[in-house]
C-alpha cells in the first residue's frame, strides 16, 4: 500500500510542477477518483495524500476537476472529512451536483467556524464562498458572519473558479445585501485585477450602482482610496499589452483589453466622482478659542449610527472603522471621521475640523459623542475663523 | 474472470454502467479487484498509454467511497488502478494472457 501509495503523491507533485494544463486536465478523472481515500487516510492522522491530491488541484488552469462522477466522493468528503479537508477540497470539486445545497453549505460552514486561520484556508473559504455565493437560491443559506472572511483580504489564485464567478450579479448583490463597507471594499479588492474581466454586464452594473450608492459620503474616502490605488495597479497593468496578460489568459484579444480597461476606467471614474462630491480641503486646526468667530453658528446634530450615513447642508457624514487617527493633527489631515478614541474634547471619541471650500473663511467642526454602546451623537457645527 | 467478462461484455451501455448496485461477497470482490488492474494494465497500453477504461476508474471510485472501507487488498488494487491511468510504473503480475484479455475486453477508454 505505502508503495503505491508513494508513487501516486510523487507523481501528483510532479504532474502539479510540471504546469501541463493539457496533462493535468486528461488526469482528473485518476485524481478524483483519489479524493475518498484522501478524505479517510486525513481524517486518520495522514494528510499526505490529501495534500497530494491538493497539488493538481491547485495548479489546474481549469477552474475545478470536473468530471461527472464526483458526486460520491464529494458526498464521502462531506460526510468523513475534516474541517480541514472540507474547506480545502470543496473548492475544487465539482458541489454543485449534490442535490442538498442548503445542508452542503451548511456543514461547508460548519467546518470553516472552527478551523484556524491560515493564508491557504483564507484562500479556500474565500474561493468556495464567492462559489456559493454565485448561486443565488444558495445565498440565503450563508452565514453572514462567514462573509468576514473576505475582510482578511486573502490572495485569491489566478485560476480559482470563485474569481471567475465572483463578479456575477449574484454575489456583488449579495454583498451590497450586507450593508457592511468593510466587507463590500473587501470583496472589490479581491476580485478586481488584471486578470479579471469584469464580462458579466449585471455585475459590473451592480458594482457601478454600488460605488455609486454604498461608497459616497465623508467617512468613506479611506474606502475609495484603498480602492483607486488598486484602480490605479489594474490600468498600469493593463497598459503593458495584451502580450503580457496573455499569460495567464492565452485567449486574450485587443479587443478584450480595450473592454477590460474601458470598465476599470468607469469604476475609477465612479470613484473620483464620488471623492469630489463629498470632499473638504481640509486643513489642521489649533484648538484654542482665540480667533474662532462663533456668532450666527447653524449646528445641528443627529444620531449615527456605525456604517450608516447622515446628510448635513456640509455634506454626507458617515461613521468609519478604518485606522483611528492618533493625533489631532492627524486626525485633521484624515478625510473620515475616527470612532475610536480620541480623546480632545471630554466626553468626545473624535474631533475634526474642516475648511470648507466655498465660502472662505468657513470651517466645520464635527464632534463624535458616544451616547450609549455603538451609538453616537455627531454635532457638526459651521464657524468663521479669521 | 467470467464475472467480469459478464460486467464488460454484457453491458449494454457502458458509458452509463454504475458500480453501485454491486454488492460482492468478499472473495469475489477481492478477485474482481485483481483482475480489473489486470484490465486496467491491459487497457492503457492498448490506448497507447493514455488513459484506463473509465469504467474501471469507476470501480475504484465506488470501492474507494464506500463506508466501511473496502479490505486493504481491494485498496491497493484500486490505488494501483490510480496509479496505472496516472502513468506511474506499476508492476502487473497478472494470471491472465494477453489472448484471455484481448477476450475480455471490448475496452473503450471513455
């Protein structure tokens, strides 16, 4: 048995290294017809086999190992693996024969609630819940704190079947379904890239909507910048030619370049546009009484809730959990507010205060107030400083 | 040998041939194991070391998925059918002749 055994990893390896596409796909049905034994030798103490059938698995350009005989032995995986080999197989499989997706994605769920955290099972859970993700009668069988998975923003491989659906309508609505601006900034920074086409047309059109929608007001310009950045890697990318992205994509046409570009063009267009509605020159600001007109200030103020958005006669004021500032200065430099503490004023998590463009002389200050847990009274108020 | 030459000849469509009414006693799987490396040995060079009759493939999937495991013979023999399509050196000590074979299968790799 060890015998064979050796001689199967050792030329899984060697078939996984070689980067014969061609080879690899002509032996998927050999592979996967090693996936039960895997499963049961893992779940003994024996990962080697598991990892050796994992090899293949992840070089193949292919999305997954198809063949249309799997159901058992990702029936055997469901039902005998571990954690470990649920989250790490599941991907590269062919699920979605399994006539229970509800229960599959359950126990998918399951096994992804108690393993640790490693880039490989990131990459995994990532790849197999954008997948799930892209079924839409399966989306209400996530979990939604599974979806903070995709905040740890693991490096999702080139060839993975979860990159190559996760721009369809399905997921980006499901995502703007969470309200959560952590997770839909993640989840832009993981499927957006040189290698991704952006072909599904409602997807694009429901990320469009969503920079327009979720990624507008104050407290999201860190969000936005994150996401020009990467806007800014992606079309640098793909000004070096057709010849360079035909690596990985030996398919690849002029004229999908041009669509490729024109679309990350929009998204950052999309982006700037929102970054200069909301924008304030903003400038650093002594905090002294001196020098502060304070006649005839419009204040206002209201409840805010985290991730929730408020319009003032300024502008959108919206709760950030990116990076707290440490320092006024700082602080006064940033474009969002700070929830964390940041003790200037008593009893105030934040202070910012802001030079509005027109008129001049016209400054805001905006003070963040805890009022009770995961609630805030934000005070804006508009002054004459001379 | 006549078990299996039952299985290969006599079935009507195998391309849709499913192990999974099998339900051997324990002898008899063990001999059908042996004999379906031979096939598979057999199959591969006939295919001009391509690929094992799929249908053997699927023998060692079914015996692989099963619940209790199959004995440890039977799961050598089915790794060694792995091994054979995976173009691994796999060492054939079979009874059968290569004439007993050429009767035995009408093989088609698919």
């Amino acid at each position: 048995m060890e015998q064979v055994s050796n001689l199967i990893t050792h030329k899984l390896k060697k078939l996984a290294e070689a980067e014969d596409d061609h080879s690899l796909q002509s032996k998927r049905k050999a592979i996967t017809t090693l996936l039960p034994y895997a499963v049961w030798q893992e779940r003994d103490g024996r990962p080697e086999m598991l990892d050796a059938f994992l090899h293949p698995a992840r070089a193949s350009r292919e999305k997954q190992l198809t063949w249309n005989r799997t159901e058992q032995a990702t029936a055997t995986l469901l039902s005998e693996g571990t954690p470990r080999a649920i989250v790490l197989v599941l991907p590269h499989v062919l699920w979605d024969q399994l006539a229970d997706g509800g229960d599959l994605v359950k126990r998918w769920a399951t096994a992804a609630s108690v393993i640790s955290y490693t880039n490989e099972v990131g990459q995994s859970v990532a790849d197999m819940l954008l997948q799930i993700a892209s079924v839409d009668m399966l989306v209400p069988s996530i979990p939604v704190d599974i979806w903070s998975w995709l905040t740890k923003r693991p490096p999702l491989p080139l060839n993975c079947l979860g990159r190559y659906v996760g721009t369809h309508s399905n997921v980006v609505k499901a995502v703007r379904a969470l309200k959560d601006v952590e997770v839909l900034t993640s989840y832009f920074l993981l499927v957006w890239s040189e290698w991704d086409d952006l072909r599904d047309h409602r997807g694009f059109g429901q990320m469009c909507a969503s920079l327009r929608e979720d990624l507008s007001g104050v407290g999201m310009g860190d969000y936005r910048m994150e996401l020009i950045q990467l806007l800014d890697h992606i079309l640098k990318q793909l000004d070096r030619g057709v010849g360079h992205l035909k690596q990985h994509n030996p398919e690849l046409g002029k004229y999908d370049l041009w669509k490729m570009k024109r679309r990350y063009k929009q998204l950052r267009e999309l982006l700037l546009e929102a970054e200069k509605r909301t924008s304030f020159s903003v400038t650093a600001f002594p905090h002294t009484d001196s020098g502060i007109n304070t006649c005839g200030l419009p204040r206002r103020s209201c409840v805010l809730l985290p991730s929730h958005a408020c319009s003032f006669p300024y502008g959108t004021a919206c709760l950030s959990r990116s990076s707290p500032p440490t320092s006024f200065l700082e602080a006064s430099m940033s474009p969002c507010f700070a929830v964390d503490a940041f003790p200037f004023f008593p009893h105030t998590l934040a202070t910012l205060v802001m030079r509005v463009s027109s008129p001049p002389h016209r400054y805001v200050t905006i003070l963040i107030i805890p009022r009770q847990l995961d609630r805030f009274e934000i005070v804006i108020s508009c002054f004459n400083f001379k | 040998m006549n078990a299996i030459h039952r299985v290969f000849i006599r079935s009507v469509d195998r391309r849709r041939f499913t192990w999974s009414d099998y339900k051997p006693l324990r002898d008899e799987y063990i001999v059908v194991a042996q004999t379906l490396v031979q096939l598979a040995q057999f199959g591969y060079q006939r295919t001009q070391r391509t690929k094992v009759p799929r249908l053997i493939l699927r023998f060692a999937l079914y015996s692989l998925s099963q619940d209790p495991p199959p004995p440890t013979s039977i799961i050598v023999d089915c790794l060694s059918i792995i091994a054979i399509d995976l173009d691994c050196d796999v060492s054939y000590t079979g009874a059968a002749t290569l004439d007993e074979m050429f009767v035995l299968c009408g093989l088609s790799p698919f």
